[in-house]
C-alpha cells in the first residue's frame, strides 16, 4: 500500500509540473508531450520509457487497490457487530481513504479514456496535439466538474497517505512529526492547486 | 442526578443481544461509573432481574480489567480507564449508551464482558524476554540510557484494557502490540531476541482476526495510558528492519 | 461452649530452617534439599492458584525447571493480578547508594518494622534474596527508574533511613507483574503452563492427609471441576476486603486461603492488617473501594492538621503558625518517613480529637507546596506526575495547588496461612506464597517489602523449597475424579453454590459485605479494645445467620454469574472476621498494625508484651462458629531483640 503509493506519488509531482507547462502555449506543452515519447532515446526505442511507465503505474495502480480491497474486507471481518451509539468519528481518514481511493480510480480510467485514448473525449480527439485536447475538456462543465472533484479527493487522499505511508514505512517519530504532516499538508495542496490550475486556466481563458 | 442508561445485553456468547433501558436515578457527581452501574445492579438484584455483568477488578485504573464502550467512546469522555471515569463527568438527564468492546477477535463472553485472550496469546508469541529464573547478571552490569528506559516505561505502561481495538475503526490491535514490542526492544536485554519477537507478534495478531491499521490514530486517542501513536511507527520500523534481515 | 473459649493446643514449630548462623541457613537449606533429577520433573503436576507476584514468577520458574504447571486466576488474564497496583517500588539490599545499606540491615529493618512478631530466618532469607530478585527483572526488561548514567535509580521508603527502594514510576507493581506474566506466558507458549483464566478456586482436595488438587469453578461457563496434582501452590493474596472497603482489588478475596483451612491448614496472626496512612478520603455510601497514594509520597510531601478543633478554613487560608505538622513534632528523626502503622495511628488520632479534615473530619493533609518551592513544579510532576493525577481524576482537586486530603485505609494483610521455612503450611503438600501467608511481616510491613516478599517466595524460595517434598513424597497412586474424597468435595462445593441460590431472600450480596465491612472497620480496625472485639464476635454469627435466611443470589450457577461468585465469597468473610475478632481478642498487646487500646505506653504508642505474646498464633479449623484450637509457634530473636520501637 505504502510503497505503490509512494510510487504513484513521485509520478504525480513529475505530472503537475509537466501540466503546467500548458501556461507556457501550445507550442511548448505539445513539444513536452512529443518529448515523454523520446525520452532515453537513442538507448531507449520511440515510446519505450513511457511505455516503461505505463507498466510501473499500472502495476502500482493495481497493487494499491488490491491491498486496499483486501484491507477492507480484513477490517469488515474485524468487527462483524458495529457499535450501537454511532459517532462521527474525529478522523475522517479511514472513510475518506476509502471513498476518496473509489472516486481516483474511476477518474483515472476516465482520464486515460478521455486524453489518453480520446475515446470518451468531448471534441474531436487530436493525437498528437495535447493542448486542443486539454482545452476541449475543460470547455465542457462535466469536464471540469469530474476533474475538480477528482482533485480534491486526491489531496485528501494524499494528505493522509503520504503522512501515513511515511508511518507504515517506519519514518515517523516523535521529533518527525510536524515535518512530516507539513510535507504532507504541502505535497497535499500543491498537487491540488497544480492540478486545478489548468481547467481553472482553461475556464477563465487563460490558456485556449 | 438521574439517568437514562442504554446497555447491551447478551445472556451469552451465542445469544443475540439487545440495547435494554434503565432508569438510574440518586446518582452521586462522585461517583465512579461503575459505581453507577453498582447501584443499578443492586436495584437489579432486589427486583429479581439478572444484573448487568461487566468486567472490573483495581478500580483504580491500572489492572485493565473495565472495558466499557459509552456512548460511543472506549472508556467514556474522558482519556482514562471507565473505573476512573465520575459521573461529573455527565448531566442530570442524560441518555447514556453503553456497550462491549467490538471486535471479532473480542468474542462477548455476557452483556458488557469480552474475552480478551487474544492479547495474551501476543504476548505468549513473543512478549518477553527469554531470561530463566536464576540466569540473570548482576542488575548494574548493563546501563541503559535514561533516554531508552524512559522509552520503555512510556510502552510498557499499557495495561492490555484493548481499548485501542475497540476504539479503531478497523479493529485493529496495532497499538497494543506496538506497546509490548518497542517496550522491549529498546532494552539491551530484549535485544537478542529483537527480530523474532516483532515478527512473531504481528503473525500472531494476523492470525487472531485483528483488523489492519490505516493509521486512523483513534488507538492512541482512547488509550488511557497516552501510548502515542508513533509506537505503531517504530514497530513498523522493526517489523521491516527484521523482515530485510530475514529474522 | 461460645467461640471465643477457644482451646490451646501443641505448639507448632518450624522444623526445616536449618540451625546454625543465620546468614548461612539458606545455603544450608538448599544443600539439604532433596533435588528432583530433571528428567522426571515433568511427571510432577504443580497446582499454582494465582498470578499475581508470588504466583506468576513461581509458575514460571517451576515450568522452567521442568515441572507441569496448571495455573489458575480468576481475572480475564494472568497480567490482572492485583499486585499490578502496587505503586511505589520493591527493597533490594544493593547499597547501590553506599548509604550503609546491607543484607543485616534490612532483616534487622524488616524484622524491627514488623514489631518482631515475624520469623527471623525467613526474613533474612528474604534480604539475602532481594538482592537476586532485582538483576532477575532488570533481566526481563522491566523498566526501572534510572540515572543519567543509566544505573538504576533507589528512593527511600517509610521505616528506614537508607535508599534501598527501587522503583518504575508509580507502576512498580505494574513493571514487575508484568515481567512475571510475561515469563509464565513464554511457559504457556511453550506448554509448560497450562493455564485456566477466569476459574476460580473453591476448595481443596485433600487425600490421605495430603494436597493432592482443587476444586474450581469456571467463571464463564459455571461448571465445577477437580483437578489434581502432586502438590498443591496457594498464591492468592491478602484478605483485606473482609473490611468490604479497602485497596484491594474488588475480585480480591479469601475463598483460597479460607477453604484450604478449613481442610487443615492453619491459619496464623489473621489479626495482624495493614491500614494504609495515605489513601483518598470516602466520599460517600456509594463508595465501593478505596485508593492508595504511594507511600513515596511522604518522601516529599508533609502531612499536616489545623492546631484548632473544627477549623473549617481552606488550607491555604491556614497561617503556618496554626498548622500542626504532627508527624515531624512526634517523631523528629523519621517525620514523615515513620512506619505505616505509626502515621495511621497518629492520623486517626488527630481525627478523633475532632482536627481532621474535608468531609465528616475523616482526613489529613499532605502538602507538596514546600516541595513544589524546593524542587519547582517540573521535578515534582516527573516524580509524583501519575499519582497527582489519579488524585485530581478521584477527587477533582488539584494537588499542585491545593493539598491532597488522605486517609488511612485497609491494605495489606500481614496473617494467612502458617508456613514453616520452606514456605508448606501444616497440610503436607499444600504450600503458600506472597500475601496468602503469614511469614515474612510479622505484625506490620514495611513499604515496598510485598513486592520484594512476593518475588523472593516465587522466584527463588518456593522453587527450591518445592523440590524436597516432591522428591521425598513421591506418589505411588495418581488421584482420580471418581475417588470419594473428590466426589465429596465437589458435591460439598455444589451444594454450597446451589444453596446460595436457593434462598432467594431480600438482602444483595454486597449488603451483606457492606455489614460486615463496616463492622470489621469498626471494631476490628485501627483500633481494638475488649469490649468492641466481643460485640463484634457476638455480631458476627448473627449476620451469618441472617445471611443464609435472606441473601438474594439470581440467575443459575451454570451461567457466567458475578453475583453468585461474590456471594460465596462473602460466605467465608463471615467465618474469617470472627476468627480475625478472636485473634485480636486474645493478643491483648498492642504490637504493628495491632492496637488494642488496653495495651499502650504513657504517651500513646503500641505497648507490646513479649514475655507473654512473642508467638505467632496458629490457628486451627474445628468447625463453622465452633471455637478453634490455637497452635502457638513461639519466636526466638538470636539476632535482633526486641526492643520498644522508637521513630521518634
């Protein structure tokens, strides 16, 4: 769990600052997509590293939710009978892990089918032109709304899983604490309002 | 003051339970809750009902014996044990909700009593320190740091209650594992046997029907001994620093 | 003829301290000892009843040494045991400190603060084994208090003037119970234990004059079993909830030790109880039990009462000049650090001459304001931070800004049953450790001596003791469930419980415990006089009486049923406070935790009278409200002789 989170986490930072290029136009984001595909070359083949990625991520991908559907069904197993006198509890981790892990998983397949393969894509999907195609999505509301709260369930998510990551993989201590909840609280919100930053451009015309 | 208590019965291990109703009334602020349930067993007794069984020894916070849910919370409102808990602690009028522990590996036993056995069988996989009667050297021929005894003493003050299980959403018994793994080894003297032990007692909490620890940290809000949340880390840390080493 | 004409009998003695200097007695003994060669260890089955000090580390030890341990407890787990609430620390002669601390001195301290009234080779067995007892848990990983160096850490306790008192925190009991649980549970993992948790012991099995097994009851599922053994280990505690409040644990009680008397065992000094000076005043009738402040405390706290009768001002109003520090003025060389008998003594006499304090004038300050202006706030909290906080939880009061209110309280008891050197009671085969004998106390303890005498009798004395009855009494026939002792004993057990169930009267068992508690207090407390002693042995058959017409026990005994396991024990309280009364009755001198008001000096201390009373009285069982025999074991002081205490 920690160890495929982490993995996805790294990507994640490596993605927002790819993302923000778009503030810089079509030339330069359209020439960093072209770039993913030749990375490494000449030791790498045409797409290989991406391809390389894709392989990592997918597998991280299916082992976070694997673990995490197992560490459900464990903890349902845990307490069959729940309590009678419900209280809201004071941490929202648990649920909002949950729920939230739900909500990034469906988006990611709709993210992939939508910029990735364009077959769920609004406009006429453009291979090979990311920026339209960015812009295309975000011109359409259920385009921005899907996204936006897509975000926000992943800084949540990341708030809580790279603070709790960090404990499982044993880094936390006493003395550590308030750094590693700052690192936490910041990765949190940069990858939010990173990530949000771009349909945010999209809507008030600042990239189009 | 006077009171309105919901508890669970459950004549025993087998039969369904229920929330039943009682009135408490002449309730002392001094009280302690189990006082309070005293007094309503006595009234029990006298109208020729079963009384309420619950679990109770020192009643003075420290055998881990009382382990009652209350309104939701393991051990009531405040951060100590139930038998430390006054019923200043409450209004006159109030609804109160009691219940067993809640966790598969906590089997009610009757009404508010679990059994709490898989917590000795923890410790039984690894809890200790082989040292027979008879072996050990003389007490001043190994210092320890203050830092690392004062350690230890923080993590081996946990009294086994099992409120942390009751209280993790996930019932999971992290904690109190933690509690007896850093307790130990941390010391010289628990250090030969310092890969073994996590290893065996986290296999053993497994396979007792604990739930996994998502780190939702309510362990470390309800233990009435302030074991702290970082304990889970460290044993962590343990557990991987043993796995890499391959005992 | 009434209970109190009780008969004197042969004395008894103990014949199996080996004679010659003291300090070698227990070289001796072990040398002399018979030895079970290890291979047929495991073909001995050793019955240990409790877990808490004495039993838990005995279990553990004798599994380690090769024997088959069946454990008993009536707690949800071995780690309950009530020793886990001792708080302040264990002695250990180590002179650590170089204060002059040595073996000698801790068996002339433990013997003079027992008001010589104890045995003196077990006490100097128990200083020589002190000393081993603590590298052995600082083996197990307790954790002690330390230096910055990273030795261990020693405070002084009531009664001495050296260091010896180790400690870990407020939790000592707690550190030191659990190395023992966790030493018998690597035996339970290894099957060398076999352990019964929630069963009770309800009588002892006793065939051809010989402990061969027990009866016990399993809590959970009511059901009455034998099981049996080659000999036979009380380690069940104290009986100090006969006076129904106390520190005891609430599930404390004396249905062991009571019931192995009955089948022969006698019972010594049940007179003899420890009323702890310094715990939390009763707040009201509700009140179910009471709770202990550390005796550390007094290291740097200062107990004091108003000059003035009836002075109802709040302490802090109180000017210096109008406070009575009354340990300090009493006893100017130990203050505050007398011996527990003493500071509850001299509390309740402040009381009585209408100066105590807080609610109905049952309490005394101890102040921590001259210590928080020494050491500041920060140092007091490390040290007392626990316990402060325990009060504040109880009371809701602060102790750092206002003093703490105590009171002395039922604790310890010093009587039980009788045992000879190697720790066997007059019933061959059964033996007992820890608070359930007599041995180590004699008529007061002093601090941190439970913890040290638990230890000693389980780790290393009972041990070794052990070996030489079961290697010279080896048994030719094992006992089986269909022998008639067995079936008589369990149909006996069986009646009482169906009994209890069967009178559905109108009165709670703790009715009954609450009577008799308050009648104990009363007249069998602190203070003791002829007069209160017969009325409470007139009293006490009644209340008996009273109890079988109207105890009200519901539910079944084949079900998990606490009011039914409370009941029966209350049934053997109300024989054991009549022969607690009788004991006090007959031991007309004051001596320790035994006050009687006929026998003090001119100015109000214990007047003990040795050419008539220097013996342990042993008691024999001759029939429920008949009077018993009394066995006289006489004491013979070589080595320190008694002389009138003196603290001042």
């Amino acid at each position: 769990m920690a160890v495929s989170g982490v993995i996805m986490l790294l990507y994640l930072v490596a993605h927002v600052i790819g993302n923000l290029k778009i503030f810089f136009g079509p030339g330069e984001f359209n020439h960093y997509a072209h770039w993913l595909r030749t990375v490494g070359e000449p030791f790498m083949h045409y797409e290989w590293t991406l391809w390389l990625v894709r392989v990592v991520l997918v597998v991280a991908v299916v082992a976070h939710a694997v673990s995490a559907y197992q560490l459900s069904r464990r903890d349902i197993r845990a307490r069959p009978t729940g309590y009678v006198h419900k209280k809201p509890r004071a941490s929202y981790a648990t649920r909002t892990m949950r729920w939230g892990g739900i909500i990034l998983g469906l988006f990611i397949v709709w993210h992939i089918l939508d910029l990735t393969t364009g077959t769920v894509h609004p406009g006429g999907f453009q291979p090979g032109h990311p920026y339209q195609n960015v812009v295309d999505t975000f011109s359409t509301w259920y385009g921005n709304v899907i996204y936006l709260v897509a975000m926000l369930a992943l800084g949540l998510h990341v708030r809580h899983g790279f603070w709790s990551a960090a404990q499982t993989l044993g880094a936390g201590s006493r003395s550590r604490d308030r750094l590693l909840k700052t690192v936490a609280n910041l990765l949190a919100l940069v990858l939010t309002a990173g990530f949000i930053a771009v349909p945010v451009g999209v809507m008030t015309g600042l990239v189009s | 003051m006077k009171l309105t208590l919901r508890v669970w019965r459950q004549q025993n291990a087998d039969a369904d339970g229920a929330m039943s109703t009682y009135e408490v009334d002449g309730v002392s602020p001094d009280m302690s809750f189990l006082e309070m349930l005293d007094t309503l067993n006595e009234e029990l007794i006298l109208t020729g009902e079963d009384p309420v069984a619950f679990d109770h020894d020192c009643r003075e916070g420290i055998c881990g014996a009382c382990s009652l849910v209350i309104n939701g919370d393991a051990h009531g409102p405040e951060r100590t044990t139930t038998c430390q808990l006054h019923m200043r602690s409450f209004e006159d009028g109030d609804t109160i909700d009691v219940e067993p522990w809640r966790a598969a590996a906590f089997p009610v036993v009757k009404d508010l009593v679990v059994d709490r056995s898989a917590f000795d069988r923890i410790i039984q996989a690894g809890g200790y320190v082989t040292a027979p009667t008879g072996a050990a050297p003389e007490a001043h021929a190994t210092p320890v740091p203050k830092p690392d005894a004062d350690f230890a003493f923080e993590h081996a003050e946990c009294i086994g209650c099992g409120a942390c299980v009751a209280a993790c959403p996930n019932g999971a018994a992290m904690l109190f594992t933690s509690a007896k793994v850093n307790h130990l080894n941390v010391l010289p003297q628990g250090a030969p046997e310092r890969a073994s032990r996590v290893l065996d007692m986290v296999a053993q909490m497994d396979e007792e029907g604990f739930g996994g620890c998502t780190l939702a940290g309510e362990c470390a809000t309800a233990c009435p001994k302030g074991i702290p949340l970082f304990s889970i880390t460290k044993m962590n840390r343990e557990f991987l620093r043993a796995a890499r080493k391959g005992r | 003829m009434t209970y109190s004409d009780f008969a004197t009998g042969e004395p008894v003695a103990d014949t199996t301290a080996p004679a010659g200097p003291i300090a070698e007695r227990w070289d001796t003994r072990r040398f002399e000892a018979k030895l079970v060669n290890p291979a047929n260890r495991r073909k001995h089955t050793v019955i240990v009843v409790g877990t808490g000090l004495a039993g838990g580390s005995a279990g553990a030890t004798l599994a380690e040494q090769g024997y088959h341990v069946v454990q008993f407890c009536y707690q949800d787990s071995p780690r309950r045991a009530h020793s886990i609430a001792a708080q302040g620390g264990i002695n250990a002669a180590k002179n650590y400190r170089n204060d002059g601390d040595s073996v000698h001195r801790l068996f002339y301290d433990t013997v003079k603060g027992g008001d010589f009234r104890a045995r003196e080779s077990n006490v100097h067995r128990l200083a020589q084994v002190s000393v081993e007892i603590i590298d052995q848990c600082v083996a197990q990983g307790v954790p002690f208090a330390r230096e910055y160096g990273g030795l261990l850490d020693t405070r002084s306790f009531g009664g001495v003037q050296v260091s010896r008192t180790f400690y870990a925190r407020g939790q000592t009991g707690q550190q030191l119970l659990l190395g023992a649980y966790q030493a018998l549970s690597r035996q339970i993992a290894a099957g060398n234990v076999e352990m019964h948790p929630r069963t009770e012991m309800l009588d002892l099995i006793v065939v051809d004059g010989r402990a061969r097994g027990i009866v016990a009851r399993d809590l959970i599922t009511g059901k009455i079993s034998s099981y049996f053994a080659d000999a036979v280990v009380l380690a069940s505690g104290g009986y100090g909830n006969v006076f129904y409040l106390s520190t005891n644990a609430m599930n404390s009680n004396a249905t062991a030790v009571w019931r192995a008397h009955r089948r022969g065992a006698y019972f010594a000094n049940p007179c003899f109880t420890q009323i702890h000076p310094t715990c939390i005043p009763r707040t009201g009738d509700h009140q179910s039990k009471l709770t202990l402040m550390s005796e550390s405390l007094r290291n740097d706290g200062r107990i004091w009462v108003p000059k003035a009768k009836g002075d109802t001002r709040p302490a802090n109003e109180i000017p210096e000049d109008e406070r009575d520090y009354y340990l300090e003025r009493i006893y100017p060389s130990f203050g505050n650090l007398v011996p527990r008998d003493i500071a509850s003594r001299a509390a309740k006499n402040v009381c009585d001459e209408g100066r105590g304090v807080g609610p109905g004038g049952q309490g005394v300050y101890l102040d921590f304001a001259d210590a928080i202006a020494r050491m500041g706030r920060k140092a007091v909290e490390a040290k007392y931070g626990n316990l402060f906080e325990m009060y504040q939880r109880i009371t809701d009061e602060d102790p750092y800004r206002v003093p703490m209110r105590i009171y002395p309280a039922v604790h310890y008891t010093m009587g039980g049953l009788w045992v000879d050197y190697d720790l066997q009671t007059t019933v061959p085969g059964l033996f007992a450790i820890g608070e359930a004998n007599f041995s180590d106390h004699g008529a007061n303890r002093l601090g941190a001596s439970a913890l040290m005498q638990g230890l000693a009798d389980g780790y290393f004395v009972l041990p070794s003791t052990i070996n030489d009855y079961l290697a010279r009494n080896p048994h030719q026939k094992t006992v089986t469930a269909d022998h008639p002792v067995v079936t008589e004993v369990l149909a006996e057990t069986e009646d009482r419980l169906n009994l209890l169930l069967a009178v559905d009267g109108d009165r709670t068992p703790d009715s009954f415990h609450r009577e008799i508690g308050e009648l104990m207090w009363e007249y069998c407390g602190m203070a003791r006089t002829d007069e209160g002693l017969r009325k409470a042995l007139d009293r006490i058959p009644q209340i008996r009486e009273e109890f079988w017409q109207r105890i009200k026990v519901p539910g079944t005994g084949e079900q998990f049923n606490q009011s039914l396991e409370k009941a029966n024990r209350i049934v053997d309280y109300l024989e054991l406070a009549e022969l607690m009364c009788l004991d006090a009755l007959h031991r007309r001198e004051s001596c320790g935790g035994h006050f009687r008001e006929e026998s003090q000096t001119p100015d109000g201390e214990a007047a003990r009278r040795d050419e008539e009373f220097s013996y342990a009285a042993a008691w024999e069982f001759t029939g429920t409200g008949a009077a018993p025999t009394l066995h006289k074991e006489d004491l013979v002081f070589e080595y320190v002789h008694p002389t009138q205490r003196s603290y001042a």
